[in-house]
C-alpha cells in the first residue's frame, strides 16, 4: 500500500509539473504577442481594423508582377496577379465558399485551400493567436544569438504556425508554417517594416522555396476604406 501511494504521489507531481510548464509557456507566448501588438500600433488599432487592402511587386517566372489582396473581416478575402495591367489570375473567399478565375473562366476553387479561411475572425493575424477559439500558443525558446523568441501556435485543424519575434523590438521577423497531414511546409521572413498610417506593417518580404526565394515588396497599403462586401461575391 506505501509502494502504491509512493507512485501515486510521484505521478501526481510529474502531471502537476507538466500542467504548470504548459501553462507557463501559454502565458510567456501570449506576453510575447501582446507586445508585438504594441509595437505594430496597439490593440485597439488591430482591432478597429476591417478591411485591409495591399499591392506587392514580385518577379514571377522571370516576368515583373504584382500581387493585390483585400480583406474583410470576419473571414473575406481575395489574391490577384497583375500582369502588364491586367488580372491573370484571382482567388476570393466570400465567408463561405471559395472561388479563383483562371484563363477569364470563374469556377469553385478546391476548398481543401480555404478551410483555414472558415474560422478566422480577425484582419490581423496577432489577434487571432490570443483567441484561444482559433489558436492555442506556447513559447518555445530563445535564441539568444540570433536574438530571437519562437512561439508556437496550433490552430484547430491541427496546422502549425512557428513564429519568431525579434527579442529587442518584438517585430516578427520569420514564420514557418506547416500542415502535417499535408507534409508541407513553407518560410517566410520579414526583412524590413514601414509604417502605414498608424499601422507598421512588413513592407519586404522574402518567401523561402527549393526552387528559389521570392521577394515581395509592398507597394501600397491602406486600412479601412474603398473595399466592399461586394468586391467578394461570385
């Protein structure tokens, strides 16, 4: 009976302790974001934040393209490649369902690529990692020589996003993705922010590929004006 109570005490402790290190690193996680938050405009800015309009500039194939997205709280959205002038292809999400327009011809796009899409309840990717409805998050480490904190958030569809904020101005600087039960990953790295109104935003971006890295570099963006639950209909 004292061997029986032993165990029970030691294994009372271990599940203890693992419960306490979890929640520590949930709450050392979300410090984390909350000052990244801070640091890009504050809360209430990312919150007021509805519509959301960006044009990038790339090479795409050795040819010069841009990139449009528009967003729409909660979960509206469309991608654009303009090409000398014109649209060559465009995807959107109208909160339910997702379509893309390929060669001029509008169809039903796989919604296998929009399912994350589905529950999203913000612009602002930093405000959907402190919902624990949408994410859950912990802190991982830090790299003290390249200075800086990697979080983990999980969302509910089991895809992982590895986040990775400078540890002096808690900008993120690089994120990992990685969808599991696809076996893919893809990184993106942040290399410089500019402010946009109240808002300071990546304005260069390098996408990390086998095949080669593609920067993006963000021409324009503006917040909360000229874009329409219209602009996302079929």
């Amino acid at each position: 009976m004292k061997l029986l109570t032993t165990i029970l005490t030691v294994c009372s402790v271990i599940t203890s302790s693992l419960v306490f290190s979890q929640s520590t690193n949930e709450t050392k996680a979300k410090e984390i974001i909350e000052k990244a938050i801070k640091a890009t405009g504050g809360k209430e800015l990312l919150n007021s934040i509805k519509t959301l309009y960006s044009k990038s500039s790339t090479v795409m194939d050795g040819r010069n393209v841009n990139y449009i997205t528009k967003e729409m709280a909660p979960n509206m959205g469309s991608f654009e490649v303009e090409y000398q002038g014109r649209i060559v292809y465009r995807s959107w999400f109208d909160g339910k369902i997702g379509y893309e327009t390929v060669n001029g011809q509008k169809k039903i796009a796989d919604q296998e690529e929009f399912k994350d899409k589905l529950d999203r309840k913000y612009i602002m990717n930093e405000l959907s990692y402190l919902d624990s409805s949408i994410y859950s998050v912990e802190f991982i480490e830090t790299d003290n020589t390249h200075k800086l904190h990697k979080v983990k958030a999980i969302a509910k569809d089991g895809s992982i996003i590895n986040l990775y904020y400078d540890t002096d101005s808690f900008l993120l600087k690089k994120e990992i993705k990685e969808n599991p039960s696809k076996g893919s990953f893809s990184t993106i790295l942040c290399n410089e922010y500019k402010k946009y109104g109240d808002l300071l935003y990546c304005s260069k971006n390098t996408f990390k590929s086998e095949n080669g890295d593609q920067i993006v570099t963000l021409l324009d963006l503006y917040y909360n004006k000229d874009i329409k639950r219209a602009d996302f209909k079929y």
